[in-house]
C-alpha cells in the first residue's frame, strides 16, 4: 500500500483528533466505491460515510457527507445551505478545488477548506470512516470531531 501519509491525516494530526487509519484495496472498476470499501474492509455500510463535493448557487462549492448506501437530497442540502439549489460538482473542479482525486477526497485537509455538511446520521455513531485524502486509505474518528474539525452543519440530508 501506499504510504499514509496525506493532507487528511495531518489534518486530524493537528486537530487532536483520535483516529484510526484503514486500508483497503481500492477497486476503480466497483459500481459503488463506498459499497466496495466498506466489504474490503469488513465494516457495516452504515459506518462508512462518501465525500462529495457540490455546487450550490449562486457559485459556491460545498462538500458533503453521508452514508455510502445514502443518496444525496439536493434540494435538503439547498436548504441546509441556504442556496437556491444544489447539484454534484464537476469531478474535475472537485479535484482541483480540494486538491485529492476523486475516490479519495476526504472532508479533511483540503486545498481549499469547503462549507461542509454531514448527515444527522452519523451523530448515533461512536465512530464513523471517511475518506483518508487517498483510494484506498479511510480514517476512522469520532463524528464529533469530524464536525469540530469542519465547522460541519449537520442535518438530514440524504433521502428518506
């Protein structure tokens, strides 16, 4: 594997935050990468949150997390961000904003620190995994912290 050190570890590094690296085999070909990592890894889908990135309008990016068998509401996520509406960001604009390629962008440590919000979901949970800033490489934290870190909204934002 390659090595663990990124942006999104120093981030949690920095923060304080205790946290736990995972690793698994990233398989660019999975139909749902989120699914996919969450079987490499033997962990319930449930605990396993994605990273998107989202243009709100008027001209604003947001990144976004939720559970990886979630989908995202846009029209929720709108209203949480106070926009008109909200769609997926292009993936090479994601890229280029948050400095990490897609399947890898974390909501820690980007180029360019996002308005970010997370699932109420994940508040039930004593640890969720997100994205390490690399394919193939999770960090498991504790929601709290990740909010904390983020300065993350959280409110239902996937489709009930």
């Amino acid at each position: 594997m390659a090595a663990k050190v990124t942006p999104a570890v120093n981030a949690a590094k920095a923060a304080g935050m205790p946290h736990r690296l995972m690793e698994y085999e990233y398989d660019p070909s999975a139909d749902a990468i989120g699914l996919h990592a969450a079987a490499a890894m033997g962990l319930d889908p449930a605990v396993v949150y994605k990273t998107l990135i989202v243009q709100l309008e008027p001209k604003a990016l947001a990144c976004v997390v939720i559970p990886v068998a979630a989908k995202l509401d846009l029209k929720a996520l709108a209203a949480a961000a106070g926009a008109k509406k909200a769609d997926l960001a292009d993936p090479t604009l994601a890229e280029r904003t948050t400095g990490y390629m897609v399947g890898g962008i974390s909501p820690l440590g980007q180029r360019k620190a996002l308005p970010t919000f997370i699932d109420v979901s994940a508040e039930t949970l004593p640890e969720m995994v997100v994205n390490g800033g690399r394919r193939g490489l999770q960090i498991a934290l504790a929601p709290a912290d990740l909010a904390r870190a983020t300065k993350a909204v959280v409110r239902r934002i996937v489709v009930q």
